[in-house]
C-alpha cells in the first residue's frame, strides 16, 4: 500500500471508524507526508461515487454557497492581473466557482470528470486553476497535482480548498472524515510537503485555502 501523493510504503493505522454507516472504515496515515488516506478496498465504485454527488445542490443563485466559494475567489483574485485566464477542476453538477470569476473579469472554463468531461481543456495552460472541495476525493493525488500544475503557465496560481486534519484527537470527531466519497486528508505539513516537493511558493489564505505558484 503506497501512498498516493508521496509513494511512501511507511504507514500507520491512524483510526478506525467505530460509529454510523461508516463502521470499519480505516484511515492509515503517511509517516513521510502527513497525508491521511483510506485504503482502495473500502473506495466506493465510481457509479456509487457519482450517485452521492448527483445530490449535490451547488446552485450558482444561493447567496451561502457564493459567499463560501469567495473565500477562494477573492484571494486569488488579489494576486491577478485582470483578464487572466483559469479552469475549475472539479466543477461539479452545477458550475459556479467559474462564473464567478468570469464575472469579476478572470474568463474561467470547467472541467469535471463526471459532468464535464472536455480532456482537451486539461491540455493547454492557464493563469490559475482552482480545485474547491475535490482533492480530498483523489486517491492518487500526485497524478492529479502533477497534471494540474503542467496546466499552469509559469507564476500560475493553484488553488485548493480542502479541510485539513489537526492531530488524531481531532480527526476521530471530526465529521468530514465521515463523508464516505472523502479518502485523502491533508494537514498542514502535507501541503508544506507538496510545495517541496514540486518546488512551488505556498501562501496559506484561509484554513482551509492553500495557493501554490509555481516559479516564473
């Protein structure tokens, strides 16, 4: 069992799910990258996955959610020339994030593996990407970092939103871990591990807002 962002095979059972529908689930932790991981055997399908977020009510209109996705917006927009271009990756069943940019003047395009499904859109190179709410869904999260960031144009910014883990404590009452289509947990050392790594600038905007940039 190598680790999906660090390939690392040094790994620890970190807790066990005890309670609710999710009994038995185990989260194994990544001595060299801090991420928090549930092993493949207790994935759901990618049928059962799509189901769950079939149900997902990401209406553009609802002035919560809008307000929730500005706490990516507006920090990257601080650090854009007007007019640069991005994709949202991960976009969901109902785009949002994107027409938000595109409205403050910082033309957004979406891909989404299930609902907006344009490989082509990954092949050329952008401004900034986001990627809201979706890298806690990746199993193998060094393959999608790493094509992320080749669709990124030098000082190109990524931006994640992903809650992370603060320390086991935490983690065995923390409800986003109960969410049965989330199987990588980030902490904060993680992310500082994936800037290392791929040698990228990180700025912490939020708790759970991280914004790499890769180097000019």
């Amino acid at each position: 069992m190598n680790c999906g962002l660090c390939g690392g095979n040094e790994h620890q059972l970190f807790y066990t799910q005890t309670r609710g529908t999710l009994q038995g689930r185990e989260y194994w932790h990544c001595a060299t990258c801090d991420l928090v991981h549930v092993p493949r055997h207790q994935h759901l399908s990618p049928q059962d996955e799509k189901a769950i977020y079939d149900f997902h009510q990401n209406d553009l209109h609802d002035e919560g959610y809008r307000k929730f996705l500005d706490r990516v917006a507006e920090p990257l927009q601080q650090r854009l020339p007007k007019g640069a271009q991005g994709l949202d990756f991960g976009s969901g069943p109902g785009p949002t994030l994107s027409v938000m940019m595109s409205a403050s003047g910082y033309p957004c395009t979406t891909y989404d593996i299930y609902y907006d499904h344009y490989p082509e859109r990954l092949a050329t190179q952008y401004d900034y990407l986001t990627c809201t709410e979706v890298i806690e869904h990746v199993a193998e999260p060094a393959k999608v970092l790493q094509q992320l960031l080749v669709s990124l144009r030098p000082g190109g910014l990524l931006a994640l939103m992903t809650q992370q883990w603060r320390s086991q404590e935490h983690f065995e009452f923390w409800s986003y871990a109960n969410d049965p289509t989330h199987i990588s947990f980030f902490h904060q050392r993680t992310f500082d591990w994936i800037a290392k790594h791929w040698r990228l600038d990180v700025n912490y905007a939020a708790n759970d807002v991280i914004i790499f940039r890769v180097p000019t």
